[in-house]
C-alpha cells in the first residue's frame, strides 16, 4: 500500500466467484489491515483460511481449491475456507493487505474465536498483539496435495495450539529461533518440516517474516 492510498479504506464483498475488495474512503491515518477487514469472518472462527488464485487458471489452483474444499469439509463449523476472486480489479491491494507479492498463495489466520477475549465487547484492534497469519506462495506446495495437506494441518495447528501473543511478538521482534522453538512445543511441529514448506508468518499491517 502506498502513502497516498494511507486514508483508504476497504470493506469486504462476496460474489459467486468468492470475495472482492470495495473502496471507502475515510479520514485518518492509521493503517487498514486485513484483521480490519475480515473481522466479521474471523469472528466467527478459530482459524480463517483464504486462497488466492493464479488469475491464469493453472493446474495449481484446481489443486488447491479441491484440496481446501475437502479439509473445509472435513473440519468442525469453527474453521473456515474462502476464496478471493480472480476477477476483482483490487486484486493486488488484497494481496498486498496480507504482505503478498503475488499469486498463487493461501493464508491461514488466526481467528477471534479461537482467542477468548474476556469481554465480549473487546474489538479487533484490541486483540491486535495476538492476530497474526501463516501464508503458503510456493506452487509446489499448493500443486501437490500431500505437501498442501501437510501445510495446512501444521499452520493449523499452529494457529489452534501455541500461545497466540507469544508467536505474534516473535514475528514482531523477528526472532526465528524462538518462533521455531514456540511452534515445536506447542504444536508439535518439527521445524524441519515446517522450513521446507517455506511459510511466511505475518501480521496486520503486512509486516512478515518468511521462513525457508
């Protein structure tokens, strides 16, 4: 996002091809962020996944989308599956909100559910130090359907089992050791395994470290 596009502000629309940006513009100059705009649907999950689509039709983005639509089916009513449209003229803007330079690329966020805030009443930007997201841009991961089941099943994991504030603040901080080290206790993740799929652990406002 550039400086001057910094009082823009973004609402979420859902079409029959999957999700698409719309323009608000607004005053102010905090950043918008994709915890901004999907905090209707991370609201009503614990993990939030997303997949973002060549644009050419490829091999790949059958794969994946096969893929994902049956781990959404086979997962309670907590995770959720969507799908950005290829067509949206704000397609780059969208992939930029999650630090994205391109597609293919799945996102999976943590989602407000899974956080338990002990007010009902607490908003995202409240929660702001625990949001954070594990994206996938690599087409031999996605194209390949054991390695996206192996992706998918450890960030999700990841986002259902470690201490949300505590791999926020490593990301943050840009501590890999420690971010490897939280993700191994407590999801069980074997950090060999999870280099070789070369995540990126991010957080709103498009800051992100990339693994691998």
């Amino acid at each position: 996002m550039t400086i001057s596009e910094s009082a823009v502000r973004w609402r979420l629309r859902r079409t029959d091809m999957g999700l698409r940006l719309a323009r608000v513009r607004a005053f102010g100059t905090e950043r918008f962020t994709w915890a901004d705009l999907l905090r209707v649907s991370l609201g009503r999950a614990e993990v939030y996944a997303l997949y973002f689509p060549s644009r050419f039709d490829l091999p790949v983005d059958a794969a994946a989308a096969e893929s994902l639509r049956v781990f959404g089916e086979a997962t309670s009513f907590k995770t959720s599956v969507d799908f950005w449209d290829p067509h949206d003229e704000y397609f780059s803007q969208a992939l930029a909100l999650f630090g994205l330079r391109h597609p293919p690329a799945l996102v999976l966020a943590t989602g407000l559910q899974s956080l338990e805030p002990e007010s009902p009443d607490v908003s995202v930007a409240d929660l702001s130090d625990r949001l954070y997201c594990i994206s996938f841009a690599d087409q031999s991961v996605l194209a390949e359907r054991e390695r996206m089941a192996k992706a998918v099943n450890i960030a999700h994991e990841i986002l259902l089992r470690c201490d949300s504030r505590e791999i926020a603040g490593y990301i943050r901080m840009r501590k890999f050791k420690a971010l490897l080290d939280a993700v191994g206790h407590g999801a069980g993740v074997v950090r060999e395994e999870l280099i070789k799929l070369h995540p990126k652990f991010g957080l709103p406002g498009g800051f992100s470290v990339e693994l691998g």
